[in-house]
C-alpha cells in the first residue's frame, strides 16, 4: 500500500464534491431558499394587513362610539320629549278638573243661596203662626 498523493483519487473527489454541491444547491438549498422568501413575503404582507386591519378597528370603534353618543342624545330628547308631553297633559287635567270643581262649587253655593232664600220666606211665612204659638206657650206658662 502506498500512503501518498493520489492526484487521480484527489480529481474525482473533488469533481464529486463540486457535483454534491450543484445537486444540493440546486435541488435543496434553492427551494429552501425561495420557501423562505415566499414565507418572508406571506408574512410581511399578514403585518402590513393586520396593521390596515387594526386601523380599521380604530376608525369602525370611532363610528360606533358616535352612534352611541348620538342614540345617547337622541333617547335623552326622547325623554325629555315624553316628560314635557306627560306634564303638559297632567297640567291640562288638574286645571280641568279644577275648573269643573270651581264650575260645581259656584252652582252648590248657588243652590244654597236659593234654599237659604226659601228657607227666610217660609219662615217669614210662618213667623206669624210661631209668634202665636210662643205667646200661647208663654200664656200657658205664666198661668202654671
């Protein structure tokens, strides 16, 4: 056995290793390569898009915390609304009953006026007949 340089053995490694790496390179390492890129690339693309996606979160809470705001304005109109609504109606009622009351009132005192009236004429009708009575009683007193 010979222990020194092999030029032919040294050619056709060498000739095999540049062959292992064309191989690798073009049937590994470039594929791998390119996935690599195209998932550089998906990723980018997924960030810039969520970026956009967040700013239109932003800009959707913007809108909805002004739909809010105006539902808030427009209920409290509402029931500011149906307060002054429901007082006016209650208003209208108590001077309603108010004036019928006054309207009840004014013709019982009237009613009691005209009793009273007619209550004075018989009597004086019939002040006559009590004076007679009452001398009598008296009469009949003194003579007891």
């Amino acid at each position: 056995m010979n222990i020194g340089l092999n030029i032919e053995l040294m050619l056709l490694v060498f000739c095999l290793f540049i062959l292992c790496i064309f191989l690798l390179n073009r049937w590994l390492y470039k594929p791998i390569l390119e996935f690599m890129d195209a998932r550089d690339k998906m990723i980018k693309d997924d960030l810039e898009s969520s970026s956009s996606n967040d700013s239109e979160i932003v800009e959707i809470k913007s809108q909805i915390n002004a739909i809010l705001e105006n539902a808030k304005k427009e209920a409290a109109a509402i029931k500011e609304q149906a307060q002054l609504q429901a007082k006016d109606k209650y208003e209208k009622n108590i001077d309603e009953i108010k004036s019928k009351n006054e309207k009840e009132l004014a013709s019982f005192i009237d009613s009691l006026k005209e009793e009273k009236n007619e209550l004075r004429e018989a009597l004086t009708l019939q002040m006559a007949e009590f004076k007679n009575s009452l001398s009598a009683k008296l009469k009949q007193m003194q003579s007891k």
